[in-house]
C-alpha cells in the first residue's frame, strides 16, 4: 500500500489512491487504519479509483490532542476529495467510517454518488454504551493500545479466525497498536457524541447496499435490516460466517458485493473528476 500525504484541516493526512474509473473512497473502522482495506485495494484498483485514508488520530496520519467529532472527520475527507480533484465518488464505510459517512451526507450529499454501509448501524449510543466507551478511554490512556487490542479483537473477529487465521489476528493488532493515545481517546468521544442516524435514512437518496457479517455482534444484521428498510431503495447483503471485520474475514465475497454494485453506478467519467489544483510553484 502506498503512501502520499496532505496537510488539511491543520492536520497532515495520508492516504492512498490507485486505479483509474469510478473513484471509491473507503472509510476504516475504529481503532484501525486503512490498511483494512488493502485486499480490497489490490483486487478493486484494476477497475476503479481507490482512494483509502487514515482517518485524523489514525495510522500515519496526525493525532492531535484535542477535541474530535465525526463531522471534522467528514471535514477532512470533503477537504480530501478537493485536493484529489474528486466531484463525486462512490463511499464504503465500515463501522466507524459508517458512521462518517452519515455525518458526511448531512452535509455534502452531492459528492456522493453512492453508498456502500458496512457493518455498522444508524443509532446513536445508548448511555451504557456511552460509560462504556468512557472506560475505554481510561483503559487506554492508563494501559495504552495493547490493552485496547485485547479487548477489540474479539468483537471485530469471528471466533474461527481468531482460533485458525493467526495472520489476520496478528494484521488487525498492529494496526489498533500503532494508533496513538489521543486518537484512540478522541475517537471515542466522537462517536459517543454522535447525533441518531434514523431520522436521516429516509432522506438517503443515492443508490445504497449495506451489507453485514452473519457473525457481526458489534453490528448485528438487526441493524443492517433496519437500515435497508428505511433508506429507498437499499439492498441488504449478509456475508456468511464473517464477523465485524467482513471485508478482512471474507474479502473475495466483500469484494464481489462492491465491485457489482460499483459497476452499477457506472465508469468513473469526467464528471466525477474536477480539475486538479495547481501544485505549488517552487520558489
Ligand atoms: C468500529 O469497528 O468502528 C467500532 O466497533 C465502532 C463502535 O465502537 O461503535
């Protein structure tokens, strides 16, 4: 997985963008990075654009010590898509990038030309959910990310990956343990401040699939078919004994699911593509 940076927002920001065609643009879940997604990279970058990007207090990306909110995170990957020259792109969210994805279309709905809701759901946290995320928080700054790994793991992974696919294990907590504190942190508060989505699903107008792990119990398929119901149109893909994880346990099927819909929503064509900025002259 390559990477370039930015500076935006007052944050630098990495990312990586491959392929040609339809821009896709994926969101990864909490506490990882976008190295989550580099089956999806490798096998979608032949057809497609794929942009993959380490959300503020993720991966390569900067972790500042302050105040976090969805809506920044929506802020950066808006601010993102201008400087890759992007109009419209077709958004995969996982989780976290789920819930990124809803903050994004309250307000830049016209960028995107559609959505693909990944294990995740549109309710906001309940209060125990909330003390929960408090927990975690200490857990974090008290223990740091290992302990964090500990206790994710078995919720974003099946119990048959953790006992068979040791790879898998071992990719996903690298990633939560190169995570900094103040992202980890910040990251929980954002979510645990985020507004309810229900109200917005049927104000969803763009072509939108969901799709969910059968094992998924930090997002069950109940979620999933709550969202499919309300947004117009949805369709509802569940990916046998995968878990939350689905794009990592089963990326073949994961695959399939976006590639299908993606080629639905057409070729990347000039009016998904603006201009690029001129890049600064060097002095
Ligand atoms: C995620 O995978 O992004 C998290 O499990 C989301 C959450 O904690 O609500």
């Amino acid at each position: 997985m390559n990477s370039q940076y930015t500076h935006l927002n007052g944050i630098a920001i990495a990312y990586s963008d491959q392929g040609t065609g339809l821009p896709i643009v994926f969101l990864h879940a909490f506490p990882l990075n976008r190295t989550m997604w580099v089956q999806q990279e490798g096998a979608l970058s032949s057809h497609f654009r794929v942009i993959t990007v380490d959300l503020r207090g993720h991966g390569e990306s900067d972790a500042p010590l302050w105040r976090y909110t969805l809506n920044q995170s929506a802020d950066d990957v808006h601010s993102l898509l201008d400087h890759l020259g992007i109009r419209q792109a077709l958004f995969v969210g996982l989780s976290m990038g789920g819930y990124i994805l809803f903050a994004f279309y309250r307000k830049y709905a016209a960028r995107v030309k559609g959505l693909i809701l990944a294990d995740t759901r549109a309710q906001a946290d309940t209060e125990e959910g909330k003390q929960g995320r408090f927990q975690m928080a200490q857990t974090a700054y008290t223990k740091g990310p290992s302990a964090i790994a500990d206790l994710m793991i078995p919720k974003l992974l099946s119990p048959a990956t953790i006992q068979a696919r040791p790879e898998i294990v071992q990719h996903v907590r690298t990633m939560i343990e190169r995570n900094q504190i103040s992202g980890i942190a910040g990251d929980l508060m954002a979510m645990a401040e985020r507004p309810d989505s229900i109200p917005l699903l049927n104000q969803i107008t763009c072509p939108t699939r969901i799709i969910v792990g059968e094992l998924d119990q930090a997002t069950p398929p109940s979620d999933a078919k709550l969202m499919a119901e309300k947004i117009p149109g949805a369709s509802l893909a569940i990916i046998p004994a995968a878990a939350h994880l689905s794009n990592l346990e089963h990326p073949e099927t994961f695959n399939q699911i976006v590639s299908a819909f993606a080629s639905e929503l057409g070729t990347g064509d000039r009016t998904d593509t603006m201009p690029r900025p001129a890049p600064p002259c060097n002095l």
